[in-house]
C-alpha cells in the first residue's frame, strides 16, 4: 500500500481515471472524510479540485506511477 498527494484540474481527470482504470487493484482518493473509488470520474469531479488530494493504492503498477507522479505534489 503507498499514498502521495496529488493536484488535479477538471481537465486532467480524464487521463487520471483511464489510467487507474488500467490497474487490477483498488485506488483510493481522499480529501478529509470523504473517500472516493479513482476509477469513478464522477465520484472524482464531485471532489474538491482546488485542494490536493491524496491518493491510496493497493498494489503496484509501473505505467500508474507515471501517471501519479505527473500529478504530484512536492
């Protein structure tokens, strides 16, 4: 399981969602309280996209690392 923090604008949850979608283990967002599956676009555009986001993954894949650390936050 790895956690980071990611930023995402309405424009990038589109290549964010396919790209977890391509994995075979859960993903997780989270902002506070609330918990999001990050394979659901909707559930993602329902978040608060000024804030970042932390994302939770439970398992491994080399091409959604990419993608995680294209949306990273220092």
């Amino acid at each position: 399981m790895s956690q980071c923090k990611i930023k995402l604008n309405a424009t990038d949850v589109r290549e964010f969602v396919d790209a977890a979608s391509k994995c075979d283990f859960d993903i997780d967002i989270f902002y506070n309280r609330i918990i999001i599956d990050a394979k659901s676009i909707l559930g993602i555009l329902s978040m608060d996209l000024t804030k970042n986001l932390t994302v939770q993954c439970y398992g491994e894949n080399r091409e959604f690392n990419k993608t995680l650390k294209k949306f990273a936050v220092a």
